[in-house]
C-alpha cells in the first residue's frame, strides 16, 4: 500500500506540504511569543511552575472544546496511539518545567537561543533510530550551530550556567517528542494527536503548579495580581494555536523539517523581547539571524529521510496497524 501510494502523481503531496510548511510557519511564530511572554509573567511575581501549569491546563480545555464543536469522533484514538500521545504528552511536560524554570534564570533571547538547539536533537533521536539525515539536513543544522554560536557570543551578560542546562534538557525533551508524535500522525488527525498530547502535558505539569500556587500571594494588589494574569491567559491561547499548527506542520512535512524550520520563532522572540523586554541585538548577533534565515531557504532543498537498515524503529508499537516484515515505515519526511 505505501509503494502503491507513493507511485502515484504528486500535486496533491507538494499541497499538503505546502500547507505543511505554512502551518509549521504560523506555529513557529506563535511559539516565539513564549519566552517573552513566560519571562513577563514570572516577572510579574508567579511562580514558573504555577505560569506552566496554567497555560497548559487552559490550552486543554480550548482545544477540547474546539474537538467537541467541529467534530466529536476526532477524540477517538487507537490504545497504541493514545500511549504514544502520553509518552510524547510527558516529555513535552518534563521539557515545559525545565523551560519556565530557565527562563526564572537567564533572559528571554538567550533561553530561546538555547532552546533552539532542538533540531539537533530531532536529528540525533532519528540518528539513533536508524534513519540517514539528508546533506541538506545537516547543511541546515550547521547553520543553526554556527548562527545560535553568533548569537550567544554577542550577549554581554554572563551566561547563567544552570538556566542554560535547564532549557537544552528542555530542548532534548522537545527534540524527543516530534518524531514520536509523528508516528501516530500518521494514523491520526492533528486535532486528535494535539488534544491528548496537551492532556497528558497537563496530566505531568498541573501537580507542580498546584505545589507553588502560593506564590501568587506575592503580588500585593488584587488589581495587580489580575495585570499578572493576562501574559498566562495569552500563554495558554498561543500554546493552544501553536500545538495544534505544529502538528498539522508535523504531520506534512515531518518532524524534523518542522524542528528545522521552526527557528523562525527566534526572529518573533527577538523581535518582541526588544519592544516588551528592552533586549537589543548587536552586530554579531545579527550575523546570526542571517545563517538561522538561510537555513530555513534551504528547506525547498529538503528530501524525505531515509532508513539507514532494515532494523525495527524503535516507535513501531506506536503503528494502528503493525506491519509486515516485507512493510516500509510510514516516512519521516
């Protein structure tokens, strides 16, 4: 069925990846409105955890009102896929406590200079898991080394050595979670795949939240404390949009692209965290945007990846239907 499928004319394909490509775009620059927009709230005096845990739980109830209203049969999944969404749910959560609690540490632009080192890690997961990165691949992803190196060596400030390992364990954890999301895309629509993975988010980050709740009392005035709010509440609507774009980008152009191109998010964070935050970029810093930016031309370059043997991948439980031996995988494009 996939040889049979893939022999077929390919203007719908190059649709979907156009669609792909765009909903990855939208998801990126909603996501780059995170950093400025957690480092507000925990300026604001809440706690990271408490910022997590209530911008993920409001995030779930959206998109389960938005499955209930378009279309009740997408909160049908699979067991094998529902255990996907909660391993993916879990390291995304784990992933999001590390986050906030960097961002607590260091500066917006140079969390999510760090946090961009993503795609490495979507490449080294897939490395490992027998699957060949094409040339333009790593041409991209040494772009984004060489471009991020540019960008954290025109920051003046001392780098915060604990803030900074929070957020690449953070990354890691998001690196770990596309490709492991893109295996039950593949039997699942996006909505479906990004309700239970932000349900089982909440399931990992609620907990943490409710333990530091009391650091809302911090805030003096009850006029204040609702000011606080508002970034939390913009939190949990671009978490919301952003999850669910991702996974339409995921599901279309696969989990590496999507990582790859998802370093557009730096160029909103950068923007916003110099209008709202007051951090400004110098000459060096600007040499790495201009790599980050060409690396993501190079994306029209881009081939599917290709298994590098005939050895099981290590997501296949996570298949509707397992396949025969004689079977490909469903392509991590």
């Amino acid at each position: 069925m996939l040889e049979k499928t893939a022999a077929r004319p390919n203007l719908h394909t190059s649709a979907l990846n156009l669609s792909g490509v765009f909903s990855a775009v939208i998801s990126a620059a909603l996501l780059g409105f995170t950093p400025v927009l957690g480092k507000i709230a925990i300026q604001y005096g809440i706690a990271p955890f408490f910022v997590v845990a209530l911008r993920t739980l409001l995030a779930t109830i959206l998109m389960a009102i938005t499955v209930f209203l378009n279309n009740r049969s997408s909160f049908y999944i699979y067991p094998a896929g529902l255990l996907g969404c909660a391993l993916a749910g879990t390291l995304n959560g784990i992933g999001s406590l590390f986050y906030y609690q960097a961002l607590s540490l260091i500066n917006a632009n140079l969390g999510q200079l760090i946090f961009l080192t993503y795609p490495v890690f979507v490449t080294i997961w897939l490395t490992l898991d027998h699957y060949q990165p094409s040339p333009v691949s790593l041409i991209r992803l040494g772009l984004i080394v060489v471009g991020i190196g540019f960008l954290i060596y025109g920051i003046y400030t001392p780098p915060h050595l604990k803030g900074i390992l929070f957020m690449l364990i953070a990354a890691a954890c998001y690196g770990l979670h596309l490709p492991i999301n893109q295996r039950v895309l593949f039997e699942m629509p996006a909505p479906t795949v990004t309700f239970y993975t932000l349900l089982f988010m909440s399931a990992v980050v609620l907990p943490f939240g409710l333990l530091s709740n009391h650091a809302l009392f911090t805030v003096a005035q009850t006029q204040q404390l609702m000011l606080s709010l508002i970034p939390v509440l913009a939190l949990a609507i671009v978490t919301f949009l952003s999850r669910l774009t991702l996974f339409f980008g995921v599901k279309r152009i696969g989990g590496l692209q999507t990582a790859l191109l998802g370093v557009t998010e730096l160029l909103v964070t950068l923007t916003f965290a110099r209008l709202w935050l007051h951090e400004t970029l110098n000459p060096s810093q600007w040499v790495g945007v201009i790599l980050i930016c060409l690396s993501i031309l190079l994306i029209s370059l881009e081939k599917p990846l290709q298994r590098r043997t005939s050895k099981v991948s290590w997501f296949h439980w996570l298949q509707h239907h397992a396949p025969s031996k004689h079977q490909n995988p469903p392509p991590l494009d």
